[in-house]
C-alpha cells in the first residue's frame, strides 16, 4: 500500500509518502537534509530497497515549501527535531503503523535532527543510519543515543568526513562508520548509492532482529 498522509504540527501541514505491506519487519521515517524533500530520488532510491527487505517507509517534508526557501531554517536543527518528534507520534497512534518498530534514516542535516530524537526518545527508536550526515550537529545529544547507529560517509566527501569521525566517537551505543570509497557527498557516482540502500537495509534488519 503506497498513500500520501499528512501530519499537522502547529500551523503547519507536513505532507509525506507512506508504503507499508501486511508483513513489515519495521517502519523507516526519513528526515530529509537541506535543500531536499521527500521527492529526493536518492531517498526514494533507498526506500524502495528497503520496501524490498521487508520494511515500511515514511518519507515527510519537515519543512513546508516556503520554510524551505529560507537557508536558516533549513539548518535550524530543533525545528527538525521538534518536527521529527511530532512524526515519530504520529506514527506510534496511526492504525496502520502503530505495531510497528521505529528506525530513522537521515540525510545532511536530518542526520543530526534524527539523533536529536533518538536521544530524546530511548529505546522507542530502534536503529539509526545517517547518510553523508551532519551528525556533529547534535554533538550535545549524541551520549545519550542508545539505538544501534550507522554512518554512512563517502570516501571523496572531504571535511565531512572528519566532522562524522568526531561525532562517531562521542557515541556510547552499538555503532558503525563506514566510508563508501570514491563517494562525493550525494553518493552520485555508480554503484555508491546501491551501496548506502544495501548496508542501511542490512543495518536496520539486523537491528530489529535483536530486540
């Protein structure tokens, strides 16, 4: 089943894509870096190959089209936080996905937003995998994870590579770096991205697995 839905937070309409089968192993949400939304053909690249292993995916704008448009709030990392959160509960209430346990899958600055909420919310989240993330965004939250975390950085994605080594090493979970080679910061070049789509999808099954 694939079904637009939408999440009210404030004033503010969120507008995601639902997929979700009868035998799901878990739901995926996506927090979407800067500059991308839930059209991004690399998420959605990603959260076919997941469909394909057996999990749910939610892809939602956490900022509506005029936020967007603006540079500060697409790096303004409580708001997404604040965002996801409000995802993350709707999720917990809605029918269809209530049963299901949560994992998060960030990109760019939704990396550091997803961390934030893993932080915040324990055990309720169960796996983690940032995607050429910022995850030293959330460098005061990123003690208090306990979700088995993944991240994922290319090996020519220069600067960001460091920023996540730092970040990697103030975690105190179950946790992986590890460095897609010839990769460039949107995993672009061939066969990156089927990369990233099979190491989350095994990241996140192995994760679940385990609880």
């Amino acid at each position: 089943m694939e079904k637009i839905i939408h999440v009210e937070v404030g004033d503010v309409t969120l507008e995601g894509m639902l997929k979700i089968h009868e035998i799901d192993k878990g739901i995926v949400l996506f927090a979407h870096g800067s500059g991308s939304s839930r059209l991004s053909p690399r998420n959605n690249f990603v959260a076919t190959v997941l469909n394909d292993n057996g999990l749910a995916t939610l892809l939602i704008d956490l900022l509506s089209v005029e936020e967007d448009k603006t540079y500060q709030t697409r790096f303004d990392i409580e708001l997404l936080t604040k965002r996801l959160t409000r995802v993350v509960h709707w999720v917990e209430r809605h029918p269809e996905t209530k049963h299901l346990p949560i994992c998060l899958f960030g990109s760019s600055t939704g990396a550091a937003a997803a961390l934030m909420v893993a932080a915040a919310l324990g055990h309720k989240i169960k796996a983690v995998v940032s995607r050429g993330g910022r995850p030293d965004m959330a460098i005061k939250a990123l003690h208090r994870v306990v979700a088995p975390t993944l991240f994922l950085v290319g090996g020519n994605d220069f600067g960001v590579i460091e920023l996540n080594e730092q970040a990697f090493e103030m975690l105190n979970c179950t946790k992986k770096l590890e460095i897609i080679p010839h990769a460039t910061h949107l995993f672009e070049e061939p066969g990156c991205l089927d990369e990233v789509a099979r190491q989350a999808s095994d990241w996140f099954k192995s994760s679940l697995l385990t609880k």
